[in-house]
C-alpha cells in the first residue's frame, strides 16, 4: 500500500519477481505504468484520506484474494514545513495518522478473521527524535511506531499468529526526501 512511487513501488517491483502482488496507490497512472512493467502485479487505485472507499476497497481486495499472506504499508506524506503553516500539518496528520489508522486497523482486523498474516508498516527514523524542518512528519511517524508496537503486543497477547514488523528507514534517496545533500 503506498506503491506509486518511492519504497512502496520499489518494495512492490522486488516482491512481483517471485510473488503475485496487489499494488495500490492513490496515483492510478503510475499504478497503471507499474502493473505494465510487472505482469505479477495487480493494481488499485485508493487515496488513504478517504476513509469509506478504503476500507470498501480492501474488503472487496480481501474477497477477491481470499486470503493475503502480508501487507506492507508504505503510505505516507511528508513535506517540509519550517514556518508551520497549518494546512501542511493538517494533510500530514490525515494522511499518516487519521487515514493510515483506519487502514492499518482494517488489515490487522481482516487478518484475525483470517488467522494468520504478516502486517509490515515503513514509519521512519524520524518518529525517534522531532525533526524543526518537518514537526508534524515526525510527530505522526512516532505515532505509527507506537501503534505498529502496540498491535504487536496485542498479537502475542491474543495468541494469535499476526506477525507485526515496523521498517524504520532513515534517509532514502526519494521524492520525499527534499534539501541539500
């Protein structure tokens, strides 16, 4: 989830070499450009924001697929934002917390249905220590490391094999990674 461009589409072409793969994103031409490079690729389009149609579109994926072995989350915005204008924050804190919350807590609930999956969230190096240029990617980052914690304990709690595993890359040669350097 999050495979337009980035990690997510880099993680999505190195799993299609061996696996069948559902990519989504909310950019369905480059979704479109990546499922005609990779036959074992098989695209969605969905924007994380809009809850509803998320959570529709992963039940009608679940169906589909009948069973989804993992689920890696890489979706996420980040954007500089030194001045602390308020609408970049507000779409950072949608998008990386509101919306990634209903989706991660979708795929861990189709999971325990299921009994059994492996859920991957990428967060960030950024969740351990506040970034001045980009205060709201961080702060949201430490809120997916927190959660993606707590989903594991309640997996071992539960007893349930739901395997939680959180990527916390640092720097990435990526769009999102603006400056200098």
């Amino acid at each position: 989830i999050g495979a337009t461009s980035g990690m997510g589409r880099t993680l999505a072409e190195f799993y299609a070499e061996k696996n069948q793969v559902i990519a989504t994103g909310r950019r369905a031409d480059l979704l479109g450009e990546l499922a005609s490079c990779h036959r074992n690729i098989t695209t969605v389009a969905m924007d994380i924001t809009h809850e509803a149609e998320t959570t529709k579109k992963l039940r009608q994926l679940w169906e589909s697929m009948q069973q989804i072995d993992v689920a890696v989350v890489c979706a996420g915005v980040g954007e500089l934002n030194p001045d602390l204008y308020h609408p970049v924050n507000a779409q950072t804190i949608q998008t990386n917390v509101v919306g990634w919350t209903n989706l991660v807590d979708h795929i861990y609930l189709e999971f325990q249905k299921q009994g059994f999956g492996h859920l991957v969230t990428v967060t960030s190096l950024n969740a351990l220590r506040g970034e001045p240029a980009a205060p709201a990617y961080s702060a949201s980052k430490a809120f997916q490391c927190n959660y993606t914690e707590a989903l594991c304990k309640k997996s071992a709690k539960m007893k349930v094999p739901i395997h939680v595993t959180d990527i916390r890359p640092g720097l990435v040669q990526t769009a999102m990674a603006k400056g200098e350097g």
